[in-house]
C-alpha cells in the first residue's frame, strides 16, 4: 500500500459524492476509497449530500449542517428536478461551508447526479485540482445515466427518449440546455477525468467534447469477497448442497436496466436441471410475475458485505444481463468469490469476464445464445470448476484496492507537481 509522501504536511483529499456507501456502487467505491487513504496515511473527507445509515465514516455534509442553510438547498434541488432540471442551476452554493472544500489539496468527485452542478465544479477547479471519475455517462450527457443506443449526445441533446426515467423525472425536458452547460464546462476547466473501464473511457471521448479519461479500474475489499467453499456457504445460509444454484443480483431487481428480467426467463428456461435461484437485491410487487415457475430464494437488500460474500460463494453461476453498464461491482464480487459469470458482453463486462475461461458473455439482447450456454454449463460440472477457479485468480490479481489505490496515489501526488 502506498505510503504518505515526505511533504511538510500530508496530501490531504476531499472525495464528494452525492451519498455514501448505501447510495450505490459509485457512491461506494467513494467511500472505500477515502478509508483507504486514511489506511494508507493521507488525510481525507468525504463530502455528501445525502447519508442513508449511520456510519464512522468521516463525512461532511455539502450541503451544511444547520438547517437554515440546507433545508432551502435540499428544497431547490427538489424542485429543479421536479420540473425537470436538476443540477442546471448552482443552488448548494448557497450554503459558505463549501470554501472549506478549498483547504484541501485535491478534489475529487465522483457521482454528482442530483447533488452539484458542473457549475460548481467548474469554481472548485478553478481553486483546486479537480479529478472526476466517470461512474455513469451522465457528465457527458443530457443527463441520462446511459445514452443505450441512442447518440444524441454526440451533438445535442433534446426530446430525450428517457424522460421520465430516473435522473429525468422532470416535467419539461432541459436536456439541451444541460448538455450545453457541460459542453461549456469541459471547454473552460482544466479538470482530470477517470474512467474504471475502457468502455467508458471511449464513450466519453465520442461525445467530441469531453477529454479522453484515464483508466483506473474500480477496487473491492479481497478479505471480504474471497472464495469460501460452496459446502460451507451453502450450510450456513441453509441452501440445498445437492442443486444448482443460479445467483441473479441487483441492488434493484426491478431495473429495467439491469436486465433482470431476462435473466429470471433464462433460469427459468434451465428448468430440466431443477435451478434454485437466489435473488439477491431490493426486490417489489411487480417482480411476483417474474418468480412465477421458478424456485426462489430471496436475500433481500445486503448491506453486511461477510453474508453478500457467502451469497455469492453459494452460487454455481450467476447471470448478469444488464443492458448497459460500466464497470458492475457486482460482477467483480462474484468472480472474487469465485462465482463465474454468465450475461451480456454489455459496457465493460468484456474487460472483467475473459470468454470461456472463467465466464461467458452473449452480444448484448443475445438471449438466444445464452440459454444454450448456461444449459451447457450446467450439464459440464468440471468446466464449471475451472470457470470458478479462473475467476477467482483473476480478481486477486486486479480487483484489489491496493491496485486501485496506487494508481489514485500516483494520480494525485502528479497533479500537486504540477503534471
């Protein structure tokens, strides 16, 4: 692990996203990695707009503490996104305990939908070197977290075929006007991007105004996500030893996005082999359908890492048929667990899951293709075990945060010389 430099003083770094860890993936990855620069000996805060559960993690509110201060910020920021324009004005600069995120040495933001504006940012950059990890497409877009197929962004954004889909819930489409307030953005802030997949890193630079992002892959805690025997797994969850198991996981299991879905017909379609098949994730009323002609076995929503793991360990295989998507923790989990994956060759799935060797991937909406393979797999127990084996090698080899860390160490510690 990186050590701290010999400066005067010790680096010290604000790390904003717009929760904490159980905001989501990005608002994770945010977290663990101000834990691991307080771990490795450099000073670090994470700022937020949101806290969901009580942690010890050191936050500081963006929005402030009093509430004179952040009940008419948190009001704006309804508002905005009510009619449809969230983040297309600067409100949370209201709040004069934002001049304190300009004592740290580096800013680093991360997800900022419904949180910042680019306007903001572009005053902290102006004071501070400003790192942005692309996490979803939206600094680059009208706003929609993932374009899909169509391209509007490359040019202007406008009668968005995703409005009314969360971030764009609003009700008038100001996706022209935000996409032209990045574009400004990006053409006036010197500002370092990231991108953990090279997927998303390619996308970006298509937009044909946002600077190519430098690579760095997200990281996972290794002592949590390890391999533990499907025997033992199994017997602790209370998981039949004697059944395939198929894992299909989303923090939503309603997202359409995410394809689950499909990947309930799939397993379903594996019926000859008699699946168990865990769900692992938030689940609602209107999946019931979906269960239907399907033995299940629901985790809900976890949020204890050590029985996530065992979930994924207890599985044979988990399906991930997600529509779009950059780097999923969720894979990289599975595969750290040894858990191989079977989906769609979607966003960055190909850079995690290396064909035939410790998974398999269809071309996106390759349904067809997938069922004959999971139906293969199943029937092959041996094959299966080298999928395992190779995907949980994989993942000690580049899923771990000491990789991911070094490179952000490495980052920053160019960015205060001055490259």
């Amino acid at each position: 692990m990186p050590r701290p430099p010999p400066y005067p003083r010790v680096m010290r770094v604000a790390v904003i996203s717009k929760a904490d860890a159980s905001g989501g993936g990005a608002s994770r990855i945010a977290t663990e990695l101000v834990d691991q620069l307080l771990a490795a000996g450099y000073r670090a805060d994470h700022w937020t707009a949101r806290q969901y559960s009580p942690t010890g993690h050191p936050l500081r509110p963006l929005y402030g503490d009093r509430s004179v201060v952040n009940i008419p910020i948190r009001a704006g920021h309804t508002l905005l996104r009510k009619a449809g324009a969230p983040e297309l004005w600067p409100i949370e600069r209201l709040n004069p305990s934002l001049l304190a995120l300009l004592s740290y040495d580096i800013l680093h933001a991360h997800d900022i939908t419904n949180a910042l504006s680019v306007q903001t940012l572009g005053w902290l950059a102006r004071h501070r070197p400003l790192v942005w990890t692309l996490h979803d497409c939206s600094p680059f877009t009208g706003g929609c977290l993932y374009p899909l197929d169509c391209v509007s962004y490359r040019e202007h954004c406008g009668r968005c075929p995703q409005q009314g889909i969360w971030p764009l819930q609003g009700l008038v489409d100001f996706t022209e006007p935000m996409l032209a307030r990045k574009r400004r953005f990006a053409a006036t802030t010197r500002f370092t991007a990231l991108a953990p997949s090279g997927w998303m890193a390619d996308l970006a630079e298509s937009s044909s105004f946002f600077p190519r992002p430098q690579i760095v892959s997200n990281g996972i805690d290794l002592s949590v996500f390890r391999p533990v025997a499907k025997d033992q797994a199994r017997w602790q969850l209370d998981l039949p030893k004697d059944r395939p198991l198929i894992a299909i996981c989303s923090s939503d299991l309603g997202d359409a996005r995410k394809g689950t879905r499909i990947a309930f017909d799939l397993a379903r379609a594996a019926r000859d082999y008699s699946p168990l098949v865990l769900a692992i994730g938030r689940r609602d009323a209107t999946l019931h359908q979906e269960f239907s002609g399907l033995e299940i076995r629901s985790s809900g929503f976890l949020t204890d890492r050590s029985t996530l793991a065992l979930w994924y360990s207890a599985a044979d295989l988990m399906l991930f048929c997600s529509l779009a998507d950059n780097q999923p923790l969720t894979v990289m989990e599975a595969m750290a667990c040894g858990t191989p994956v079977v989906g769609f060759a979607t966003g960055g799935m190909p850079e995690l899951v290396d064909q035939n060797e410790n998974g398999w991937l269809a071309s996106t909406g390759g349904v067809a293709a997938l069922s004959t393979q999971i139906l293969d797999i199943l029937g092959d127990r041996e094959r299966l075990r080298r999928w395992s084996e190779a995907a949980a090698a994989k993942a000690a080899r580049e899923f771990g945060w000491e990789r991911c860390l070094a490179a952000h160490v490495t980052l920053y510690q160019a960015l205060l010389s001055g490259n």
